[in-house]
C-alpha cells in the first residue's frame, strides 16, 4: 500500500500538476516564542477558508492549480460581508455560520474579556489550496511584513 504522501501527489499529477512533487524542507521553522502573556498579545487570524468581502474584493481563482493569493479584511469588518471562495470544501455549510472558518466573532469576545490583548487591525485569509509554492511562499513573506508592520505578537492559524 502506498504512504498517503504518495497518493495524494499521483492524483495531483493526474488531476491538476503532471510534474508536481511536495514542497519540502530540511529544517524545521525556527521557534518563536511568545514575548508577552497572551491577554496582552495584539491576535491576527490567518485563515485558510477562501474568505474575501463580499462587493469588494475578488473571490479566489477556481482552477486546477489553485490560488496562492490571499485577502485583507479590516478588524471591524461586519461579518455578513465576508464570502467564501474554495475548491476544496461545500462553502454552503459555512456560510451558515462563518465564525466557523473565520472565527473573528470568537477574537473579538476573547478581546472583550481580556483573554487577548487585541485584535489586530488586519486579518487574512487565503484559499489553501495552491499548487505554485514559489508564489505563495512571496505571498506568505509579504503578509508577514503585514504582521509585523501591525505588531502582531501572535498569528492563529486556522485550516478550513
């Protein structure tokens, strides 16, 4: 029996990608430890639902190859605005509830009891399903910038 890996990238190839193989990494991601407690730490959400506003902005590509871009929503944007964009899930059932993939709501009350510093003025989303690594590799430096740019101590990664 093959290893998952393995089956996963030989439907990709047969799918989407001919010459596609995973991206992969000698060393771990250093380890960056917490400089604050966490009720003091300013909390980005970085999400992986294919959020993105509703009127505003783009919804994600729908290809084959994914989409390695990613999309900005302000801290207080109003959560009936946010939709979802995704090739890898029924968007429908989330819609129902979007706190679900993109749990602001939740930030925002962990805020309000001083369970966090603060949310952070800016928060992402990207779709999760991208095949070019290069490019999102640019973009995932770029968002970091962000991050560091709102002095976000902590980023909660949340895979939809």
């Amino acid at each position: 029996m093959k290893p998952f890996a393995d089956v996963e990238r030989d439907y990709l190839r047969a799918r989407a990608v001919p010459d596609f193989e995973w991206e992969t990494n000698d060393e771990p991601s250093r380890v960056n430890r917490l400089q604050v407690p966490v009720s003091k730490a300013p909390v980005a959400l970085v999400v992986t639902a294919g959020a993105y506003i509703r009127d505003e902005q783009e919804p994600f590509l729908r290809r084959k190859e994914g989409d390695p871009s990613f999309r900005e929503f302000p801290r207080d944007i109003d959560l009936a605005r946010i939709a979802l964009s995704h090739v890898g899930y029924d968007t429908r059932r989330a819609m129902e509830d979007v706190d679900v993939v993109f749990p602001l709501r939740t930030l925002r009350a962990l805020e309000e009891r001083g369970r966090i510093g603060a949310a952070a003025p800016r928060h992402y989303s990207f779709m999760g399903y991208a095949i070019e690594t290069d490019a999102l590799r640019d973009n995932a430096q770029d968002l970091a910038g962000r991050l560091r740019s709102d002095h976000v101590d902590l980023a909660l990664l949340v895979p939809s």
